[in-house]
C-alpha cells in the first residue's frame, strides 16, 4: 500500500488495528511471516538487484549480497522471537514475610505499536523497506510504515509490493506493512498520533530535524536515528614499523568501499608523527577507480566537503584531487594530512563527516596528545586500533569505548556482521538512542516494559505463568532460569 490508494491517516489508522493483532499473534507465527518475506525476497533477488543498479549503480555482485544479507536478517529474527530472551520476562513471587512485605511481581516487553522507518540511501536493501528497522519492529509485533527514500523509489515500491504480498500470504494481518513516498509524507508520519517510534537512517541535517519532530509532538516518541560517523582508527608506532604497507592496502580498500559511502568508513586515521605511512597509503590506493556515488546530489556534495578540508591551514592533500566533478566522473579517492596539533586549533572545521572516498591522516607526537585529540572525536559508530602484541593499549581502549559503539582490533570498520551479540550504534551523533540498530538486540528498540502487581494468571502473558508454557529462558526470584 501507498499514499496512491490511502491517506496517510487511512494508513497509520490501518497500523493501528494490525499492530493490535500482531501483538496478539504468537512469536511462531511472527516468525512464520517474517520467514515468508525472506523466502519472497530471495525469490525475486535477480529482479530486485537490476532495479537497484539502475537507481544507485553500487553493481550486481553488492547487490546481490545485500539482498542475501536482507533476508538473513529477517531469519535471524525469526530465531530471536523463538528462542524468547528477548521478552526479558521476569518474575519476583510474593514474599509477604519481607520487610515491608512484597507483592507479587511480573515483568516482560511489549510492542509500542506502530514503527514508522525512513529507509538509508546508502544500503538500498539492509537498510531500507525490508531492512533492518523494519524487520526487528514486525518481529517482536509492531507494525510499520516505510518512507522511501528518494534515491530509489521504483526499487522501494516493488520491494513493498513483494513485503505486502508476502505478509498477506503468511496470514499477517492487513495493514501490518506500508509503503510511503515523498519529504512532507515524511514529517506529516512523524507527526501522526498513532506513531509510536521512528527509525531512520541519513545525515546529521534530515535526521536532526525529524529528531526535534518527534521529541517535540504533545506526546514525545522514540527517535532512533543513525546520523553521521567518523569511525577513528588509532595505529602505534609498533604496528607501522612492522606492517606499514599492509595496513595502507587494508586502510585504502576500507575507506574507498562502496565509493567511501558506508556508514563506518574510517574517515579519522590517527599515526605517530614521523613515518611513511601517508607515502604507503598513497601508493597502495592510486589504483583506486573513481566509482559512482548514490544520488546526484551526494556526489554534488563530495567535491564541496574535500576543498572544505583542503582550505583549513595545516592540511595536505596527500594524493588524489579536490577539484573533481564527481557527478560527471565518479568519486575519486583523495587523502588528506594534518597534525593533532592542527586539529586541537579547528575540530570544528576538521572533525566533520565527507561521505565519499576520503580519509584524514593525523600524526599525534605522543600519547599525551593523543588522548587530548581523541576526546575532541565526537560520537562514532566504531573505533579501530592497530597494535603489535603485548603492546599496552588499555588507555586507549578505553577512552575509544568511550566514543563509538564497536571497537574493532587489527581490522578494518566497514562490513557489519549480523548476529546476536552486535552493536551498530554510540554517543550521538552516530545515533539519537543507546541502542543497536544491527543484530538480535535491535528489537529492544520497539518494546517497552510492563510489570504486572498480582495478578491472575488467567491474564498473564504466557511467558510469565509459573509453568513456563514457552519454555523461554526467564528471571526467576533473582536467579536466571534455563529451559
């Protein structure tokens, strides 16, 4: 369904009653209907990735492992539902001899109600109508409307077409899933009443606005916004002195993935002062191609943000050029230079996201100045050290925990694993929330918890009957409790 055959309060009124039903529904048959759109989705991948090429022109072979990706995603949640943690249910029985005495007291989450999602441009499957925002919300029985994005609007339309068709046929309820188009669409669904949470994925300017929007309604929502990242990467000097040329052929085959457009892309390289690197990192990405970015408008933007950088005193160009047309002729790879010194004197000016192929190279004289520097780094999805063995990084492991959601080591940030334990989030501006919009936690975003004061197990959620019905794992008096 689209805004072509129902209004906007048609649609979220349509939510509204279906998220009533699916939070009634059982997690198999949840799960069931998940499964049905992963299936539908594989089944239509070759139709859906030529779609996707025409509009963002990321290739056949990324493509079709996005929809891969996609599916798995939906799978995976179909598994987290089944196996019950993700309830949280708890359960403290009476103690009336406690001082004072204690009542009886349960506890699970529950769906909020209907979701609405602002798909990524960037990841036109993972991060879009059937991505991962929509499917954690169905999964644990909220309902969602998707606002396409404007960089691949016909892929969007025949993904929902295929969701909807999909959902209907599993038994899902009518109106569990929409589809929307359009910027003032957009805001007017973060403004509807019957929304209860929004997930989006985009630039610092669109989400920040849709932010103040939600927080703003007479009843203030969830926004759970992945905004913008710089994803530093801290090298010491033992690392470059024993592997310097392959940290530049992994540092350049990172930053230039995808024509430099994921989302942790290490844009903030942190080096002692004094090697070969940046020569190293030149010579191992010249052979880089320049690569089409998403939309017109990105790629108008990409030569804007190099001269940007280029223009602030201290700063070197290392290889490649500022002044390209990068809509014309793709994005080429351009690295920049410059001292933490340099960047203490301007972070504004410095420590700002260029979506494209492009990375800064900072030279920091001493851990001292490193530590200085790396608290200027605002909020990042990851954060990456390269070290030797039995080199005492913990300082520096923990001041970067302290900034990104994911700390990687002897790795590169770009290429996300979906599973339970995953974290794609952190301090903002990478998100607006604490929470993972990546792997099995990220239903924790549409729940909320209810405790429930003695009452009868006749309206007990099964998972909170003594007997267990679910066979879920479950807090029991203080103690976790197995199946």
């Amino acid at each position: 369904m689209t805004t072509a055959t129902l209004s906007l309060s048609d649609l979220t009124a349509a939510a509204t009653t279906a998220a009533r039903i699916s939070a009634a529904a059982s997690d198999a048959e949840r799960a069931a209907w998940l499964t049905a759109v992963a299936d539908a989705l594989d089944a239509n991948s070759a139709e859906l990735v030529e779609i996707a090429d025409s509009e963002t022109r990321l290739g056949v072979p990324r493509l079709t492992g996005e929809v891969a990706r996609t599916s798995g995603q939906l799978r995976l949640f179909a598994k987290v539902i089944t196996e019950g943690s993700y309830l949280e249910a708890v359960i403290d029985h009476a103690d009336p001899a406690a001082t004072p005495p204690k009542p009886d007291l349960r506890r699970l989450l529950k769906p909020i109600g209907p979701v609405a999602v602002f798909a990524a441009s960037n990841f036109p499957f993972a991060f879009s109508v059937a991505g991962g925002d929509t499917a954690s919300a169905l999964a644990v029985g909220s309902s969602v409307i998707v606002k396409a994005h404007s960089g691949h609007v016909r892929l969007s339309e025949r993904t929902a077409e295929i969701v909807t068709a999909a959902l209907l046929g599993a038994g899902a309820p009518e109106g569990l899933f929409a589809l929307v188009s359009g910027r003032e669409v957009g805001t007017a669904l973060v403004q509807d009443p019957a929304i209860k949470a929004v997930g989006f994925t985009g630039s610092i300017p669109g989400g920040r606005a849709l932010f103040d929007l939600a927080t703003s309604r007479p009843e203030p929502i969830p926004f759970y916004g992945e905004l913008g990242s710089l994803n530093p990467v801290v090298v010491t000097a033992a690392a470059l002195e024993n592997r310097s040329a392959a940290l530049a052929a992994g540092l350049a085959g990172s930053f230039t993935l995808g024509a430099g457009q994921f989302c942790t892309k290490p844009g903030l390289v942190f080096i002692p002062a004094g090697t070969t690197f940046a020569a190293d990192l030149a010579e191992a990405s010249k052979d880089k191609p320049a690569l089409p970015m998403l939309t017109g408008r990105i790629a108008e933007a990409y030569p804007g943000g190099l001269h940007s950088f280029a223009a602030v005193p201290g700063v070197e160009v290392v290889s490649g050029s500022v002044d390209q047309d990068a809509a014309a002729n793709g994005a080429a790879p351009v690295i920049f230079s410059t001292t933490a010194a340099h960047v203490l004197d301007r972070p504004e000016e410095l420590l700002e996201e260029c979506f494209g192929p492009t990375t800064m190279l900072i030279e920091y004289t001493n851990q001292a100045e490193l530590a200085e520097v790396l608290a200027k780094v605002p909020g990042s999805l990851t954060a990456t050290v390269h070290a030797e063995p039995g080199e005492d990084v913990a300082s520096v492991v923990e001041q970067l925990a302290g900034l990104a959601g994911r700390v990687l080591f002897d790795g590169w940030p770009t290429g996300v694993a979906v599973n339970w334990a995953q974290q794609h989030g952190g301090p903002y501006p990478a998100t607006t929330s604490l929470f993972t919009s990546v792997g099995a936690t990220a239903v924790r975003r549409f729940q909320r918890p209810v405790a429930y004061q003695d009452a009868p197990e006749s309206v007990l959620h099964p998972a909170l009957q003594d007997a267990n019905p679910l066979g879920i794992p479950r807090r029991v008096d203080g103690k976790l409790v197995l199946p």
